[in-house]
C-alpha cells in the first residue's frame, strides 16, 4: 500500500513541517454583528421567536457573559434552589446540578452571576435595544418556555423530536452556538463564517471585555 511506504511517509512528514496548518488567532465571526443581530428578526420580539430560536439565543448569550466552557454550559440546573433571579430580574445566580464535576478545577467559579442589561424602564431606544441583548432576560424566557416540556432538571433540554424534553449533549450546545452566529449572520444579509467554533465565544468575549 503506497501510504505505508516509509519514503513516503517521511516525504509527507517532511512536507506537514514545511507547510504547518495554520490555525487563526482571530474568531472568523464578528461579535459586533451578532448583537446586531440578536436585537430583530428572528430573534426578537423573544415572546414570539420559535422554539429553535430560543435554545440558540439563550445558549448563545450564556457562553459570552459565562466565560464558561461548552462543556460547563450543561451543568447549570433549573431546580429551585440551582437558579435564582434576583429582584426586579437585576441579577440571575447558576449553580451547578449536584454531583457535576468541573473539567478544568481552575475555570470560571460557581455560581455564575448573570447581570441584567438595562432592564425595563427604558429611557431610550437604546436602552430598549440593550436589554434584547440581555442574558438575564433570555435566560427567564427560555426557563419559562422550557418548563412546559422539560423532563430534566439540566438548564438546556433539546426542543424537538426525537429527544424533545431530554438533557442537550455537549455536542449538540456546541451546535446551537454555531448555529446561533451564522442565522446571525443569515438575517442580517451576511454569508455564514466559515470555519465558526463553538469554544471561540469564550476567547471573543473575553478579549472585548
């Protein structure tokens, strides 16, 4: 088999430390875009976005005001004494369900404490558009939306057939992420970013903070 050939295993060897991959420094999404974005259609009015939607919007705004690994992102629990939300929805407090272990001890401590953008009443337009960007606000929409088919006490539950109602994957998180940037993209007129990682929201977030 010519693969196995040592010369040409050696060649190609060879040839990967000449032209190494090359991996880029910089997200290929544009964060300024995505918020853009989540403020209209279809994300917003949140009361009357679909399922789908949602799951992406909240997952999306918890991973970039989080700093939490997509892994983390599944072990927030709903259960009442695991998520709080502070008066006047000001604040919101993620635990982590009993017997979750940390991936990496050294990360973003618990609980995560979410802090509300410009909650009503709003002064201006702007401030009305800053709070379509709010995590605490996307986080009580999806709780409540969530609790009419959740059989999980997980934060994030798949929305649709066939899983509906069971606790989301990691993997599938990782897939709302990306799907939550490119229908960004998609409804502000945009071509989808190639090559877009879910775990880049946590470098991205943390560079423009």
């Amino acid at each position: 088999m010519p693969s196995k050939d040592p010369l040409v295993v050696r060649i190609l060897r060879g040839a990967l430390r000449l032209r190494s991959p090359v991996r880029p420094r910089v997200p290929t999404w544009d964060l300024a875009v995505v918020l853009e974005a989540l403020c209209g259609p279809p994300f917003e009015p949140i009361e009357e976005s679909s399922d789908h939607v949602s799951s992406i919007k909240t997952v999306l705004l918890l991973a970039l005001t989080s700093l939490k690994r997509v892994g983390d992102l599944q072990a927030p629990s709903v259960a009442p004494s695991h998520l709080d939300f502070a008066g006047g929805m000001a604040k919101a407090f993620l635990y982590p369900r009993p017997g979750y272990i940390l991936k990496v001890p050294s990360a973003a401590p618990w609980p995560v404490v979410l802090q509300a953008f410009c909650p009503p009443s709003f002064w201006n337009s702007d401030q009305k558009k800053l709070n379509c960007m709010c995590p605490v606000r996307a986080l009580d929409a999806y709780v409540h939306r969530a609790a009419l088919w959740r059989k999980s006490e997980q934060l994030f539950v798949f929305f649709g057939p066939p899983k509906r109602c069971l606790p989301a994957s990691k993997h599938t998180i990782s897939r709302w992420i990306v799907d939550a940037i490119s229908l960004a993209y998609e409804s502000s007129g945009l071509p989808s970013p190639l090559g877009v990682k879910a775990h880049s929201t946590q470098g991205i977030s943390a560079s423009k903070a």
